[in-house]
C-alpha cells in the first residue's frame, strides 16, 4: 500500500517536466481556489468557466493516482461550463456557486452519475432525481465534478470499498484519510475540487476534516433534507460540507439548507421559520471570542503516552492556550458520561435501522439502472466488502429491525442524553463545547477499525458541530509536513451561526490549514476535448479486507 518516496519524488518530477501537447497556458491555478477567488478570475475576464474545471479536471488526472478518492468524473462537466461561459458573456449570472466545482460522495443521488455507495454490486445504479441537496447545489450554480470514494455504504471510517478500493491519506501514504467521507477529504485537501460533501453517522464529516485539515460541518438535525442519500440511521444520518476555509463551509451550509421543508425527509418539519433565508457566509465577519465559556470535555482524551494520541493531545493542549490568550473561558467538563466508546456501545442505533432505511431507498421508484431491491440481496450477491469487524453488525442489520423490544429503550436513552447535554450547557452558560474529534492520529492502512474518534456525542443527540484544523502532528519520513489534527466545536440546535462565528475567528487566529506536500504543485492545464475517464483502483484493497466472504 505505501509508494515509496522515490516513487513520489517521480511522480512530482513528471507533473513538472511532463507537458501535453494539447495544454494550454495555465491561466488558473486551482490550488486552495476559493468560491470568491474563482469568480473574481472569471468575472475579470482572467479565465473561463471552462478552464476552471479544466483546471481541476487536470489536478485530477496528476494526482488521483496516488490517492484513489474519486470513484467518478460528471462526463458533462465540460459542456456545463461553457454553457456558464454562454451566459457570461450574456450578462445572465446568477447563483452564490456560480461555475464552482464540487465533488460528490458517492452516497449521493445525482442526475449525472451512478450512485453507488462504493459497492459493487450497485455500481449501475442510477437515479433519475437528484438528492434534494444536489438540486440545492445545482440551482445555485455548482457544477458536479464527480463522485469521490467513501467507506462501503458508509459503514466505517477507513474508505476503503469494494467498487472505489483504498483511498490513500494525501498528507501520509501509510494512513487512511479518515471516513466514511475519506473520499471528499483527500480529493479536497489535494485541491480537486472548491470543495466536497459527505455524510456523517458517526464521525464521517468530521473524521476526514480532522485527517485531511478541512473543515466540515454537520448541522443541527433536519437544518438540511437527507433525501436522495443513501441511508444508514434515520436517528444519526446528517449531511453537510466540507472546505478549505470558513468561508466556502459557510456559504455552501448556506445552499444546501436553502432548500428547506422536505416532505421525503419529515426531520426537516424541526426547522424554526426564522432559520428560512439565513445566509451563513455573513457570520464570517463581526463579533468576537473574548468572553465566550467553551466547555473542555475531559472524557474525549485518551492521555496514555504515545506517538499516535501524544500529538493530539499537545494539539489540543495548545489550543487551548490560544482560545485563553483569545478571552474565553475553558471549563473543563469531567461528566463521565461524555465517554465516546461507551456511548457507541449502548446507544448507537444503526443497526436496527439500517435494513428498513436501506431497503426503503434501494426501493425508491426514481433509481433506475440494474441493482437489487433489498439489503439481504446485495449482501447474497458476493459483490461487496465487509471488513472483519463490520460482521457482527452487518448480521444484526439483517435479522433486527426498529420493533426490537432493545430499540425503544435506546431511544430514550438518546433522549435522556440530550437532555443531560442540554443540562451541561445551561448549567455552566457555555457558548460551545470543545474536545479533539479523534483521540489518536488517523489510523494505518489495513487497521481493524478507525479507533478513537469521538464524534458519536453530536450523532446521537443532533446538535451541530463544526470541525476545524488544529494542527499537525511531528514530521515524520512518511508524513513530511505531520499529520493533520482536527478539533470539534459543538453548540446547541441552531446555533450553527454561532459555531461558523467561532470557527472563523479560531481560523484567523491560527492559520493551521497546509496542502500536502506532494501535490502542492501548479498543474499545466489540458485543454480537454471532453472529461476523462476514472477508473477507481479497487486492486489495492488490503488482504485483510476480503470482498464478497460474509
């Protein structure tokens, strides 16, 4: 699974002497481009829409190779552009995305592409309706680039599936890039797109932010319609995005809520009126951390000395001194019920819920394409990867249900810890709540599981959470700038105004974002004749992860 470093420094060396002949002059460097950074080229006359996803198109096709996080590219990707060209030059722009690529994960139905879920065995499933939120994107003026690999039917935090194989961490070619998301991560951190989507459990918006040095954003539940995403958990499933910077987070948490009230998705009915026609990307400017009480969730650490959780908790450690140095106030929070690992073992849901919500979806009469009908099904089919400790639950997905005499004491479980949350936060007048997302650096490839993230608090209650950058860990021979360390900020129901507040004043405090080293190099632009072919390397699936055994 590692490329050894000669065979980076060749694959850096290509991108620099390597010239095709039909490139053109590289008017656009899309390295760390932004929503505004695009628009300013393009409405300057520096550049075209066309050339902008040609742009990425080409970082794609350099890079992806060694990471593997896109399962697909939108083969009208080109022709969108410049129908956005046409309008241009017709006066006729309208939409805060105007010509901004972005990548799906490929849990998402969209119009253009197969959505798959990085399996197998539903790699010709193909929707006629786009997921609610893609609709939101488009009506903006996104262009779908494509789709990005993710852990199997986002089941776990390692990317790795049977259809996509192993996406590779671009900052450390040992790890993985965090998960289920890990596709969107990579692809965002290495700068193939302005930025991404993902969905999240468990911790999968914000383990990829934390591994990649992203920020992610996973709403308050039913802020954003989930209709048209492949379902794990009615209770747990959220959707958001993830960026490079606060801004591009806000402005797309923006869109992707603007589609408000969904009938497919009844959780949206929780949205205040007053939440109607927010513009997050104005809570970027203004205010102040002077004052603010963030709560320390001590039960959120893991302080044994070593080289995999020492570097998280001198990240944290520090932070902590800046946020000081900044005028809040940190209360530590020792309530032993803030015990991640615990709260996954008692409260965690998915299993029950998985099979209905799967079936319901593989069932929907807007897919077409051949794909089977039930969870039972595709697991019967052999086309797909379970990873050893995935059995166990992929055995009580299939035989438990949500009239399990278990179910409805879980759930008044979960509601009992909301409360007990809600309770934390009013009784110590907090602002937000802070705690490292992973307790350990992101996991090796071919790990059992992605151990130590702490995202299950936020999942099980809704309350929303940003994750921003933190730092990195030591440089290391595989990891030339470190690892990258992520942080959670989590605040009460629809105070996602505050969170984006926060984090751009954290942002602009620390600088922590980096590219990773090996594609932090401007791209000759392809004047491409139409989009390229992806093929996803599912050869470079650990052995310890076998496909079609369960």
């Amino acid at each position: 699974m590692k490329m050894s470093w000669l065979a980076l420094a060749g694959v850096i060396l290509l991108s620099f002497t390597a010239k095709a002949s039909n490139s053109t002059i590289d008017s656009f460097d899309s390295r760390e481009a932004t929503i505004d950074g695009v628009h300013n080229a393009l409405f300057s006359g520096i550049t075209t829409c066309r050339d902008v996803v040609s742009s990425f198109l080409s970082r794609v096709e350099t890079f992806n190779p060694s990471i593997n996080s896109i399962i697909s590219l939108n083969p009208n990707a080109l022709n969108i552009a410049e129908e956005m060209d046409a309008r241009i030059a017709a006066g006729n722009v309208t939409g805060s995305l105007f010509c901004i690529p972005i990548l799906l994960k490929d849990n998402y139905d969209t119009l253009e592409l197969p959505t798959t879920g990085g399996c197998l065995d539903l790699a010709d499933n193909k929707p006629t309706v786009d997921a609610a939120a893609v609709f939101a994107l488009k009506n903006a003026g996104a262009i779908i680039l494509g789709k990005t690999n993710l852990h199997e039917f986002a089941l776990e935090g390692l990317t790795v599936s049977s259809l996509g194989g192993q996406t590779i961490n671009p900052y450390d070619f040992t790890r993985t890039p965090g998960g289920s998301s890990g596709g969107t991560g990579a692809a965002i951190a290495s700068s193939f797109s302005v930025f991404g989507t993902g969905s999240d459990t468990v911790n999968s918006l914000r383990s990829p932010a934390s591994a990649n040095s992203l920020f992610s954003f996973r709403p308050t539940r039913g802020l954003i319609s989930r209709s048209g995403i492949i379902p794990v958990s009615y209770t747990q499933d959220a959707i958001g995005p993830i960026a490079r910077n606060v801004k591009d987070l806000a402005v797309a948490l923006t869109v992707m809520a603007s589609i408000g009230f969904d009938p497919l998705d009844n959780t949206t009915s929780l949205r205040p009126p007053s939440l109607s026609r927010v513009d997050y990307s104005r809570d970027t400017i203004g205010g102040s951390l002077r004052g603010l009480k963030f709560g320390l969730l001590e039960g959120m650490f893991n302080h044994t000395s070593s080289n995999e959780t020492t570097p998280v908790n001198d990240v944290m450690s520090h932070m902590v001194t800046v946020l000081q140095n900044a005028g809040v106030e940190i209360i530590p929070i020792a309530e032993s019920v803030y015990n991640s690992t615990a709260l996954s073992a008692s409260l965690d849901v998915q299993a029950p819920e998985f099979r209905e919500d799967m079936n319901a979806y593989l069932q929907t009469q807007s897919l077409n394409g051949s794909h089977h009908s039930t969870l039972g099904q595709v697991y019967t089919s052999r086309k797909f990867l379970v990873i050893p400790s995935q059995y166990s639950f992929v055995e009580t997905a299939l035989h438990s249900s949500t009239s399990n005499s278990s179910y409805a004491p879980t759930k008044l479980g979960i509601q009992n810890l909301t409360t007990t949350l809600q309770t934390t936060f009013s009784a110590n007048a907090l602002d937000a709540i802070i705690y490292p997302e992973q307790k350990n650096l992101v996991v090796k490839i071919g790990s059992p599981s992605q151990i130590g993230r702490n995202g299950i608090l936020a999942a099980l209650t809704g309350y929303p959470v940003v994750t921003i950058p933190a730092g990195f860990s030591p440089p290391t021979d595989d990891a030339l700038i470190g690892v990258p360390i992520g942080m959670e900020i989590l605040g009460l129901p629809w105070s996602e105004s505050k969170l984006i507040n926060i984090a751009s004043h954290i942002s602009a405090l620390m600088h922590v974002r980096r590219m990773p080293s090996f594609a932090n190099i401007s791209v000759e632009v392809n004047s491409y004749s139409s989009v390229p072919t992806i093929t996803p390397d599912s050869g470079n699936i650990p052995s310890a992860y076998p496909i079609g055994v369960y």
